[in-house]
C-alpha cells in the first residue's frame, strides 16, 4: 500500500483553492488507480462543506489528482474532516 500524508490543496469546480492536510492511501494492494482518504482544510466555508464532484487535489510538486467528496464531519467548531475517493491514476 502505497501512502501519502502531508499538505495539500483542493481545488473546487471553480477554481477556489484551499489550503489544507490529506492523508491519502491506495486500496488494492499497490492499485495506483484505487485510491482514497481524507483532506482536513485550514479553512472551513460554506463552499467547501456542499463541495462533492469535479474536484482535484494538488500534492507538492505539482501532482494532481481527481476527487470526489464522499462525506463531511465536523471535527471541532471550526474544522472539518472531509472523506475522498480518488478518480483515476494516484498522485503520490
């Protein structure tokens, strides 16, 4: 199983970035294309909590890679753990 834990940021279907910490892994044994985790943003807004399709997440070093939303929980007041299914080859 290949893993990835470390800054990020997701980019909303138009464009808005947010700044945030994902914790990424692959599903089948080395699969690249199964993946899945969480993104924990720094910022929490109204965008972000219906956010669902048409996203991606951008690694260091410019390695990008298709997401969905597939759940949000709140955390704290202020923060929120959002749960990804990655779509398509793993960045990491």
């Amino acid at each position: 199983m290949t893993t990835y834990s470390g800054p990020a940021t997701l980019i909303l279907a138009d464009g808005a970035r947010v700044e945030g910490m994902a914790s990424l892994g692959t599903n089948n044994r080395g699969n690249l294309d199964g993946w899945s985790g969480t993104f924990r943003p720094d910022q929490v807004s109204a965008e972000i909590r219906e956010a669902s399709d048409g996203l991606q997440l951008e690694l260091p070093y410019d390695q990008i890679g298709e997401v969905a939303v597939t759940g949000v929980r709140r955390l704290l007041a202020t923060q929120v753990l959002m749960s990804l299914a990655g779509r398509g080859p793993a960045p990491f």
